[in-house]
C-alpha cells in the first residue's frame, strides 16, 4: 500500500508523497493563522485571518530559506484555483439558503395576538 501511494501521481503533475508532508505544513500555518484570527485581541486591532496569512507569508518566503521538499506544496496557483471554484461554489448556494431563512418567508405563529 506504501508503494501504492508513493508512486501515485497527483493531478498536478506531482507525487503524492511529495506533496503531503509540504501541505500538512501549509494546513498547520493556517490553523494557527486562524486560531489566532479568532483571538479576542486580533480583533481590536483587525488582525483578520488572511491578513495575517499575508504578512506570515511575506515574512516565510522573504526571511527564511525552505527546503527543497516544501517546494511542491507551495505551488500557489493550485490554491488559487481551488479557493476561486470554493468561492463560485458558495455563491449558488447562498443564493438558495437565502429565502429559507429570510424573515419575510417566516411563517406566523399560530399563538399570534389578534388584532385590536
């Protein structure tokens, strides 16, 4: 099975046992991005998530040398792609949510006061 997924080439053109150890790094930073997005703190000072992302990303690829293996799991217009297909996904669905829990398609209670 470990020689199965270690030859199994990914979509991208890259191999899968390439590209996991550098994304659960990537998916670590954004736990802790977000994590500390949701401090109490932050918000005082619009510490929102993807800004902070911005400026650990700045830092990441400006102050400290990666190594080599990282390099697949920085391959951002792959995220790029996946976050815009996310973003077009939700809009149809919030379009669809929406009148369901809009309060002008509230039902009355049957408990309504009658009318003076």
């Amino acid at each position: 099975m470990a020689d199965r997924i270690r030859h199994q080439r990914l979509g991208n053109g890259v191999e899968a046992h390439e590209f996991l150890p550098s994304f659960l790094f990537v998916y670590a930073i954004s736990l802790v991005i977000f994590v500390i997005g949701q401090w109490k703190q932050a918000g005082a000072y619009n510490l929102e998530p993807p800004l902070v992302a911005l400026v650990v990303g700045l830092l990441i690829s400006n102050l400290l040398p990666l190594p080599s293996w990282m390099d697949a799991g920085f391959r951002v217009e792959y995220y790029i792609k996946t976050g815009i297909v996310l973003l077009g996904a939700t809009l149809p669905f919030t379009l669809i949510v929406w009148p369901i829990r809009s309060p002008c398609c509230k039902r009355p209670s049957s408990r309504s006061s009658p009318l003076p």
